[in-house]
C-alpha cells in the first residue's frame, strides 16, 4: 500500500478550497489500497474544513521565511510530495483594481502583483524541491508541480491590453516555471512542471469582472478544479514546461 501526497498552496482560495474539499473526497471513495494525505496552506486563520487525512499548514507567500517554514513543517509529517498545485495568485485589492492605463501605474500596487504572482512560486520550487525528489516516480506517473496562471499572461494572444501589473506577473510567472521545468529536466528528473489555467472561475477573485464573461463560461471552483485535476492526472514528465487551460489544451505563450 502506497501513500500519494498532496499540498495545495493557497488552500482557502475558491479553487485550492475545492481542490482540497475533492481530494479529501477521493480518499473516502478510493478503492486501490492507496492512502492520500493532503496538506493545504492558510495565511492568517485556520479554516474549519477538516478531515483525518487533512493537515493545514500557515504559510505567508510573500514571506520567504514562512514558506521555508512550512516546508519544515510538512517534512515532519511526510517523506515526500508527489502533487504540489499553486493555487495563490492577485488581481486587486479592497482598494486597487488591474489598471486600464498607463497613468493607473503605482509602484506599491504593481510590486506586490510581482511578489504574490511570480516570485511566490519560485520561492516555493526553491524549499519543496527536497520533498518532491522524494516522491516515487516515473515518466508515465510524474510528480506534479502545478502553478494557477491565466490566460491574460499570454503575451501573442494580448489583444486587449490594460491590466499592466496582473498581466505582466502571470508572464514572469510563466517564464519563470518554463526555466523551473529546464532546470528540473535535469536535477530532478521525471517532475511536470505545468502552469495552468483554469478559466474564468466564480470567484472573490474575478468578481468584479463578471459582468463580461460569456454565458456558460463562468465556472463553479467545484468545476474548475475538478478540470484541473483530471488534467494533471494524465500529464507525463515529458509535458513539463507546458501552458495549459482547463480542458488541457494548450496556450500561446
């Protein structure tokens, strides 16, 4: 009997709480002799969801320490991670909305996009990597580390423009895990790094932008997640570096 070992990063967010909630799920209903555990992380107040599989972790993204810590933390727990999904991200504030122009540019605004969006990740690649070399894998059955992105990081499919600090960050994000997957291709072989995007999800989030999605094309974060986990489970070592949405095809960077 083998135990699979996931943590979602940012697991109190619409889609990391809906990830959580169907991974609890599938361990109740799964019938292989496989045990799962799953580690999720809040940043200020321990949410009420639990289950005897469930551990929450407190982690501060925007603190290198804190995500070090963490990882401390799960290392106790667990010998390693096979499934590691992002889940974090920013696109406004209680006070601050994406820009629509040049002249809505704040530095303070446009530097914490940068530090949640982009620089998180890294810095979380940088701490869990020990536990994901860990985990017992192959070509076929890679370990995971999944990244939410959006679409509107694309850089050839912008037709639009505005939204200069969300934007900007989610392409640094992509870059960064496009290197994250050539550095691992060769130090910590058979790991998929993927950046996903899981479309326009009913939200805090995308709230305020719902107004012009299409009818059909909002989703449930029940529904979302549910995509993106079906997606990573047939993706393979040799797909790391890839941008994919919700249904698995592929984006333009």
């Amino acid at each position: 009997m083998s135990t699979k070992t996931y943590l979602i990063i940012g697991g109190t967010g619409g889609i990391g709480k809906a990830m959580v909630e169907q991974l609890v799920e599938s361990t109740a209903n799964n019938n292989d002799g496989d045990n799962l555990s799953v580690f999720a992380t809040y940043h200020k107040s321990v949410p009420n969801f639990a289950a005897d599989n469930l551990y929450w972790v407190p982690m501060d993204i925007c603190d290198e320490q804190s995500i070090k810590q963490a990882a401390d933390v799960i290392s106790q727990h667990t010998s390693h991670i096979d499934w590691l999904i992002n889940c974090a991200g920013l696109l406004h504030t209680a006070t601050q909305q994406p820009e629509k122009s040049l002249r809505q540019i704040e530095t303070d605004f446009f530097l914490i996009n940068m530090q949640v969006n982009a620089l998180a990740g890294l810095l979380i690649a940088k701490h869990f990597k020990p536990l994901l070399a860990k985990s017992e894998r192959s070509n076929d059955s890679p370990a995971v580390f999944a990244t939410i992105s959006a679409r509107v990081g694309s850089i050839s499919d912008n037709q639009l423009g505005g939204w200069y600090s969300y934007r900007m960050s989610k392409a640094a994000l992509n870059m960064g895990m496009k290197n994250l997957s050539i550095e691992w291709s060769r130090s910590l072989k058979d790991v998929c790094v993927v950046v996903m995007q899981p479309g326009t999800v009913n939200t805090q989030l995308s709230a305020p932008f719902q107004g012009n999605v299409a009818d059909g094309q909002l989703f449930s974060p029940a529904y979302s997640a549910e995509c993106l986990l079906e997606v990573l489970s047939r993706m393979t070592a040799a797909q790391s570096g890839s941008f994919v949405d919700w249904a698995g095809e592929s984006i333009p960077w």
